[in-house]
C-alpha cells in the first residue's frame, strides 16, 4: 500500500484509531521543503515494502496547522510513529532509504 495523506479533521481515525490494529507512521512535511521531497521516494517504497506491517500517513503542515502543534512538530521532516494510538518513536530530518527503513522496523518490534 502507497503512503496516504491525512489531515486536521481526519487525523484521529486515519492515524490515532488505525494504529491500535497496524502502526502508522506519520510523515509530517511541506511542499518547499528540500529534505521532505528528499525521503518522500524513498518512504513510498518503504510502504510499500512493509504494507503488512505498517502505514505511512503524510500530512503537510502547511495546509493542517493543528495537528502539528498538538504533537511538537518544529522542524521537518518530522515522522512519528504512532501504535495502539500513542507516539512510540520520532526521528527528525532526512536521512537514507536504509536508515529509515530500520527505524521503523526497530519502532515496530
């Protein structure tokens, strides 16, 4: 499954809700952000990839300001990584396609 985006008003079913059956990973971002488009590829594939044990929401602060302040999102790219409704992992800035896969593979566990 392709990584999805979310919003303000939707954030609590497509995230808080569907991390109590699968983790979700929210990749907070903006459409200037260098960084953001840097693991943008790379977080795609990784969705894909771990589909059966992960979902990857993006949410684009830029147009949903609420959310990002509710969870301290104060530089991006943010991720968070929410399970059983709770924030269990963060990693902030861009890195490789490699690290971010075993950070999430390691939050998962």
């Amino acid at each position: 499954m392709a990584t999805f985006e979310t919003n303000d008003n939707d954030f609590e079913k497509d995230v808080i809700e569907a991390s109590k059956s699968k983790p979700v990973v929210v990749d907070w971002w903006a459409p200037w952000c260098g960084p953001c488009k840097m693991i943008a590829e790379p977080l795609e594939k990784i969705s894909n990839d771990l589909s059966d044990k992960i979902s990857i929401a993006k949410c684009n602060i830029d147009e949903n300001p609420q959310k990002p302040t509710v969870y301290g999102v104060r530089g991006i790219p943010m991720l968070l990584l929410f399970k059983d409704g709770e924030v269990v992992a963060q990693k902030v800035g861009a890195t490789s396609e490699e690290n971010l896969r075993q950070w999430i593979e390691d939050s998962i566990v």
